[in-house]
C-alpha cells in the first residue's frame, strides 16, 4: 500500500480530498493529512510517502517552502500542487522545483484521479527501474558511490537529525558501528582543480594515490563523497584515512593540496560532529602555510575564545568610512588583519573577525547607502567567507581592496546626500518664489552650487529639468486659483509668474491638455 499526503490549512479541503480518493480507491493508500508545510515535512521525515498533493498558500511554511525541502530527500515523493487561478506565479515557482502536476481548485475529481493514476504510472517506472539497478550497485561503478554520497550528504544537510537516524542512514551505505575506531577527513583542491562531479574527484584522488594504497581506498569499509563545497570527504577506519591523506597530501605539496582529519571517534552518531572538527582542520591550514598540508584537529592548540577580536577598530573602521581618511582606515585594517595575529589565534579568532567585518562594515554599508557597482557586489560576495581563499594574505588583500572601494562608494553617496539637502532647500526656494523671474543662476547661487553642477543632480533629485520643474510648479499654483478664486485669467497668469496670458495658456494647455477657461469651467461643472 502507498502513502499519500494531503497538505492543505482548510480543513474541509484535506477531509474533502481524502474522501474522494478513498471511494476512488478504496484500499489503495494509506492516507495522512497535514495542516501546514512543518507538519507535512515532519511526515514525511519519519514515515516517507510516495505522494504529495499540498496546497499553495499556507501560513508559516507554504508549499512552495516545502516542495525545495523534499527535493533535499534521497528518495523524493511525487508531487501535485493545489492552486486558485490567481497563483500562476507560484505555479511556475512549483514546476521549476519538480513538481509532478498542479490541481486548480476547487477540485475537480476527474482531474484529481488522473493525477493519481499518472503518478502510480511513474511510481511503477520507478520501482522497475530500481530492481534493474540493484545488481549494478558495486564499487566502482559510480552508482554506489552516488547512493552513499547522497545518503551522506543528506544528513550534513539536516542540523537537526537526531543520533538514532543517523546511525540508521550511515547504516544503509555500510558503514558499521561496531565500535572500532574510525576518522572523518576533508580533502580540498585548488580553486581551479576543485571537481565538479564525484566520478571526477574519485579520479583524482585515485591518481595521488600510491599504488599499493590502491586496496585500502577501494575498500568496503572506506567511504568517498563530495560536500557541499566540492571538497572531498573521505570516512572509514581511523590509520586508513590518515594512511591515505597522508600519501595525498605530503609536506610541501603542489600544486596546492589542503586537508583536514577529525579526532578519532567509535560512534557513528558523532559523524556531523566529526565532519566539523575536519573543517576546522582543513581551514586552519589557511593561515598556517602556503604550500600542501594535512592537520589532525587533535593537533590544533585549543585558541577559540582566548583571542579578543578587535570590534573596536572594526567600529571605527565603518565609522571613518567616506569621511577622507583613507590612510587610518588602511592602518586599523592592517591592525585587524594582522597575519602574526591570525597565525597566533587560529581559525576560531579569523572566522570571528571575518564574520564582524561582514556584519559591522560591508554589510552595514549596503543597508545604509544600498547597493551599486557591479564589481564592489563582485568582491564583498568573494569576502564573505574564508572559505573562499587558499591562503590567509589573498583574504586579506581582499578585504583591504573592498574597505578601499567602499571608502569610495560611501564618500560620494555622502556628497550625493549632501547636495541633496541642497537641492531640497532649491525646491523649496522655488516653491515660495515662482512668482518671480526665476532662472537656474538664480537658484544654483542661492544654495551655494555649481551651475552646471546644479543642473545634473537637480534633474537626478527631480526627475526634471530646472524649466520643466518651475512650469509644474506654477501650473499647480494656477490650477488652485482658477478653482478657488474669481479672478481673471491674465491675473492669474501674473500671479503665478508668467510674463503673459498667450505663454500661460500655451504652457497650460501642454501640461493638462485643456486651456486654463476650460478647466476652470470643467471644474465648476464638477461642484
């Protein structure tokens, strides 16, 4: 019997759904209901299912929200999406993210079984499918190395997976938990060697291996997949992955091999934890050498939390930003990176004054003067993270270019905010003086501004040239009078700060498409 799921925060819907399904096919599914994207995730978490019909548009988790999550599933559900017919957005959104079918409600039920009698088409394919593969599943042929690197992936994936599945899923790749002692190692290639495909990375790591090493890497009990980063991760029996990195990545290595091994555990629920103390490895090595190096976490002095990252000089540093003092930013920033002190430190402390830079200086600068050059956007992607750097200088050339490009980009925002106030006192000029002879020379030397100077940022704050603004300006005094007062036309003409009635008429007509005599009769017409 297959399991279907009926998601949807209307009650009447779910019950509705499963009635119909149930006289349709009566004992053909074992039907659960969910009210909201969390609930159905936590379903199929626990007790799988082989389809998914949710609604759209749900609170907290939506079904969009929910169909990107179980695309993260080893063995992913078909799904069928329930919509209105003005959520066509959300529908694209769905079949960009694998979605079997949508539904239009309110159901139709012929359309329902027809979806359901597709999906038990594509779910007899793929268990035929399934049963042909299962005699291909041996070492070396790539379709067991798949199998293990998405299981193992899959629970990298998950923070919040608890000990007992992981041992579950490490126990359906063949990992055993028998108590023996075993290692977590990441290995990573340059940038540009960094695999882009399993096959690809197994390849290269069979060729820095020593032939008679050979066995030992293509053993039962050794297993190979690629993380998230494209770095190469390698668990099995403790001295054989160290016996193996070690041939991969001898001292003074090139080109540039970097990896990392965990502590040695005998529990497989410690996986995640032991793929973090090999992280923490691999990263070290960042600072501690130019060239190829393995770290054992268990070698790495415990340094987190001795360090004081330097928030101070961070904080100035956001605040001398655009100010003209590029020379003390240089030199606190050369304070905060210092290379002695990293080395000193460790990673611990270089994450933590990578992750304030990010927080106190380039990001608080997008918040407060948004976003603009393209190549600016380009280096603060890179300086994100460390990750992104083979060596500590290259992170911190990088940061120092970003702070000289921001130092640049604030500086003119700042001008830009400033001529604004000098152009909103400009407007505000205008707005209590059109009735005089007004012109820009006028105007640009009440605020103190260059003319030309004047021109440009006047039209980037207003939208319109200095003439095209005034005339606005003095039509809508126009239209007021010629709606609330008795007077002539040529008076209001005058009034407003034209030199005559013909200019007045022609200018008025342009902008409202009706002489000044027609408006004012149209107006009284309307009460």
């Amino acid at each position: 019997m297959r399991k279907l799921l009926i998601v949807d925060d209307e009650k009447n819907i779910r019950l509705g759904v499963s009635s119909m399904i149930r006289r349709e096919f009566a004992g053909a599914y074992e039907i659960e209901l969910a009210s909201d994207g969390e609930e159905a995730l936590r379903i199929v978490r626990d007790a799988g299912a082989h389809i998914v019909i949710t609604d759209i548009r749900m609170p907290g988790m939506d079904g969009i929200a929910l169909l990107r999550e179980l695309q993260t599933f080893p063995v992913k559900p078909l799904v069928f999406i329930l919509s209105g017919h003005d959520d066509f957005a959300y529908a694209k959104e769905a079949i960009r993210n694998g979605v079997k079918g949508y539904l239009l409600k309110p159901i139709v039920r012929e359309e329902l079984y027809e979806a359901l009698q597709q999906a038990e088409k594509e779910l007899d394919r793929q268990e035929a499918r399934q049963v042909a593969q299962r005699g291909k599943l041996t070492a070396g042929s790539g379709e067991l190395e798949s199998f293990h690197s998405s299981q193992l992936n899959y629970i990298l994936m998950h923070p919040e997976m608890d000990a007992s599945e992981i041992r579950q899923r490490l126990a359906t790749v063949g990992f055993a938990d028998n108590g023996s002692g075993w290692r977590l190692g990441l290995l990573r290639f340059p940038p540009d060697l960094r695999p882009r495909e399993l096959d690809e990375g197994l390849a290269r790591l069979e060729r820095l291996v020593p032939r008679d090493l050979q066995p030992l890497l293509n053993s039962a009990s050794t297993f190979v997949f690629m993380d998230k980063d494209r770095s190469l991760v390698l668990l099995g029996p403790a001295d054989g992955v160290l016996c193996l990195l070690r041939a991969a990545v001898p001292d003074g290595s090139g080109p540039l091999l970097r990896a990392g091994v965990s502590r040695e555990k005998c529990d497989a629920a410690l996986f995640k934890e032991a793929y973090r103390e090999a992280l923490s490895a691999l990263r070290s090595t960042f600072i501690a050498s130019a060239c190829g190096r393995l770290q054992l976490v268990e070698e790495l002095e415990e340094k987190r939390g001795r360090g004081e990252i330097p928030r101070e000089h961070i904080r100035q540093i956001s605040n001398k930003l655009g100010t003209g003092r590029l020379g003390e930013i240089k030199a606190l920033l050369a304070h905060v990176l210092d290379a002695r002190t990293a080395r000193e430190e460790g990673v611990a402390y270089v994450e933590g004054v990578s992750s304030l830079l990010n927080k106190d200086v380039f990001d608080q600068v997008f918040h407060t003067y948004g976003e603009q050059s393209v190549e600016i956007l380009r280096i603060y992607k890179k300086a994100g993270t460390i990750d992104n750097f083979e060596h500590y200088h290259e992170y911190a050339d990088c940061a120092g270019r970003l702070v000289e490009l921001l130092d640049e980009y604030v500086g003119r925002m700042k001008q830009v905010h400033v001529d604004h106030i000098e152009i909103k006192r400009a407007v505000k000029y205008m707005e209590e003086n059109y009735a005089r002879d007004l012109n820009m020379a006028m105007v640009s030397n009440y605020v103190s501004l260059n003319y030309t100077y004047f021109s440009k940022i006047f039209k980037e704050y207003t939208g319109d040239n200095f003439v095209g603004y005034l005339k606005k300006i003095r039509i809508s005094r126009a239209k007021e009078l010629l709606e609330s007062s008795h007077s002539k036309v040529y008076e209001i003409a005058e009034q407003v700060g034209f030199e005559n009635t013909k200019l007045f008429t022609r200018v008025f007509k342009e902008k409202e498409g009706i002489t000044p005599q027609e408006y004012r009769a149209k107006r009284y017409m309307e009460g």
